[in-house]
C-alpha cells in the first residue's frame, strides 16, 4: 500500500503560517541528530517481522513499529506516515503508525558539522570539506589527499580491489568527504564512507576560505 495523503511543503513562520501539523520528509543522508520525538516523518518498510515492521525515514535512521502500533498489514516496500515514540539509550528508535488530519509535508536536508583537518581525531566520525590536491590508486583503495584551510589529510576509499573509487572526481574539486578517523603507519588517516563534489556556489565559497587562509600562512 502507499500513502496517498500528501501535503504541501510550506515555511512555518511568519504571522500567516500555516497551522496544519507538519510531516517531515528526511534527505536520504539524515542523521539521529535530524528527528525528534513525536514528530511525524515519511518513512518506507524495510523489513517485517512477526512482533511488527521496520521502516526508514532515511538512510541512517530506522525504527521498529511494534504490532500494537499497526492499524493494517504492510509489505516490504510499502509507504506510511509515522510519528517518533521513542529513542531509547541505547539508540534504538520505535515509531507508531500515525497520521495527522490535513497534514503539510516540510523537506529536511542534513548539513553537517564540517570538522577542520587539523582536528581529527582518531576514531572519530567526522565530515571534512576541502580540495582535492592529489589523487593515487594503489592495488587496493584509491587515495585522495584532501586539503583545506587548516592541513591536509589522506583520505582512502575502496570500491574493489584496484578499481578507481568516485571517478567522478578530478583534481582541485572541492568535496565534501564524510568517514571515520583512524591511524595509518603513524598518522591520520580517514576512511572514506561517502563522498560529494560541491556545486558551483558552495564549491567557490568553500575554495575562498581556503585560499584565503593559504596565503595568509
């Protein structure tokens, strides 16, 4: 089945606001930090099993709805209206199957924490934005040297075994590379999870500051 109440994406504020109750439509690279509790959220069954069903709002942020939450059987695939019930300690997510009258539908795009180069750490899960100053292709992964206002930082990613990971990518595009942080003979390093080259406008922002820090140092 699919969710054919769907609302109009609209702006909140303002003394003309509208009133109806927003649904939330998360970009695919929202994160816990993007979903509050009792909020309502688009979401997709990703897995049923026999105490209720699995859905996803994003491509990080899942959640079971317990049978006792569903009003009607759903299929792997199907769409739905959600409301966040709970996030408990340990990071476990529950919604409930829930749809508000004459909802609006708002769109969420993530924007990460962008973390300066100077400051990895090891072990952490960071976003770095930067240059591509070098790009190397070893027998495993391809390795991309990044640079922005603060270092540089090799960067690794492996799409197989001597296969050129994000051909799309040239040198001195400025990206935006998300990844953990880990020690390679010594020193940082970062693991490469997802990559991005920006758009024209973020992209001469992002080159600006850097340049502009370069010549400063």
């Amino acid at each position: 089945m699919s969710d054919e109440h769907a609302g109009d994406s609209g702006d909140d504020s303002g003394p003309n606001s509208d009133a109806r109750p927003i649904v939330y439509d998360l970009a695919p690279n929202c994160t816990a930090d993007d979903v509050e509790t009792d909020a309502y959220y688009h979401a997709v069954v990703n897995g049923v099993v026999e105490y209720g069903i699995f859905v996803d709002v994003s491509d990080s942020v899942s959640g079971l709805i317990h049978e006792s939450n569903l009003s009607t059987d759903y299929e792997v695939g199907d769409r739905l209206v959600v409301r966040l019930d709970s996030v408990r300690e340990n990071g476990d997510i529950a919604f409930a199957e829930e749809t508000p009258d004459d909802y609006r539908t708002l769109t969420v795009d993530h924007e990460p924490t962008i973390t300066p180069i100077s400051n990895l750490t090891v072990g952490d899960s960071v976003t770095v934005e930067g240059v591509v100053t070098q790009i190397k292709q070893t027998g495993g992964p391809t390795v991309f040297r990044i640079a922005d206002d603060s270092g540089i930082v090799a960067a690794a990613a492996f799409e197989e075994a001597g296969v050129r990971a994000f051909p799309e990518v040239d040198l001195d595009d400025v990206v935006r590379m998300a990844g953990t942080v880990e020690d390679h003979e010594g020193t940082r390093q970062l693991e490469v999870d997802g990559l991005t080259v920006l758009d024209d406008e973020t992209a001469a922002d992002a080159r600006q500051r850097i340049d502009a820090a370069l010549d400063e140092r």
